[in-house]
C-alpha cells in the first residue's frame, strides 16, 4: 500500500478500519480521514471549515459513509 503522499494508492486488500481527526489550522478547522489497509495506512485531507462544530459533524458524516464499507465486526 502507498503513504500518505501517494494520491494514487494501488489496489489490493480491503480496509480494516477507519478513522476521521478534527483538527486547527490557521483559524480553519480541518477534516482528515485515515483508513488503515493491512499493508499500511492513508491519510487524506477531506476538507476545512470555518467552525469546529462544522468540522465535527461533516467528519461524523464522512466517518459514517467510510464504515459502511468496511468488512467485519464494527467496534463501537
């Protein structure tokens, strides 16, 4: 699987779990998404947003979509 810095990951196998991070950044709120392959880890930058509670509840929706896709028992 690539790093972060590849914006082309190769193909292979499923995700085993994701993750969204809130965070700040020169008055934005940032929304990233990690999803971790058995091969490695990627993370990407969704979006940014002018308040927290925007960042907070677009990451909750993006966290939401990712799951449905992820194969297996959810935990929590």
């Amino acid at each position: 699987m690539s790093t972060s810095g590849d914006p082309h990951p190769t193909p292979g196998e499923p995700a085993v779990a994701v993750d969204t991070l809130v965070s700040e950044d020169r008055g934005r709120w940032i929304v990233e998404i990690v999803v971790v392959f058995p091969d490695g880890v990627v993370r990407r930058r969704i979006n940014d947003y002018p308040t927290e509670r925007h960042a907070r509840i677009a990451a909750g929706w993006v966290r939401q979509s990712a799951d449905r896709n992820i194969e297996g028992p959810l935990n929590g």
